[in-house]
C-alpha cells in the first residue's frame, strides 16, 4: 500500500508495477488487511488512473471485514473517494461504511 501511494504521489503510474502489486493484494486473504490498507491501496489506484476492478472488488471484500469501528475518517472518505474517481460502486461497501461513519468520533 506504501508502495503503491508513494508512486500515486508523484504520478508514476506505472502499469507493470501497479500489476505486480495488485497480484499481491489479490493474492492476500480478504480477512489480513486493515481499513488504513484498504484505503491507501485503492486510493493509490484510483489516484494512478489505474482502473482494476478485480482488486476494487477483493478491496471492497476485505474492507467489508474490516470491523466499523477501525475506520477513521480519512479512511473512510479515501476508501469512497477511491470508488467514485475509479467509477466503480459497491452497495454492500457503502452501507458498511456508513455504519463506520456513524461510529467515528469527529
């Protein structure tokens, strides 16, 4: 995820790179991740330009696993942010978000 925001930072989208992680993250079970990984990882692609809905939808998976009180806020809006600038939408995702959001102390 540090990789793949780094590189989303300055605007090197490289394809193969941003393949050959998205290969991990497939590779990964759902159930490892955290809220701060789900979002830096989709946010990274989203922000590369980088359309990958295999990866949006094993990142929605695990996001959905992830308990609603670890989301903060900025993981919350990046994880949402990451769907709407990627065009991509998952109903089961926004309504476990919307429950994380209802449960962040502001």
């Amino acid at each position: 995820a540090l990789v793949l925001n780094a590189c989303a930072r300055v605007r090197w989208a490289d394809d193969e790179l941003f393949a050959c992680l998205a290969e991990v993250c497939l590779g990964m079970e759902a159930g490892r991740f955290t809220a701060q990984n789900v979002a830096n990882v989709l946010n990274a692609f989203a922000k590369a330009g980088i359309r990958h809905p295999a990866l949006f939808e094993h990142m929605a998976r695990a996001a959905r696993m992830v308990p609603p009180e670890a989301f903060d806020a900025q993981a919350i809006s990046n994880t949402v942010n990451a769907f709407s600038r990627a065009d991509m939408r998952d109903d089961a995702l926004l309504a476990h978000l919307s429950l994380a959001a209802r449960r962040t102390r502001v």
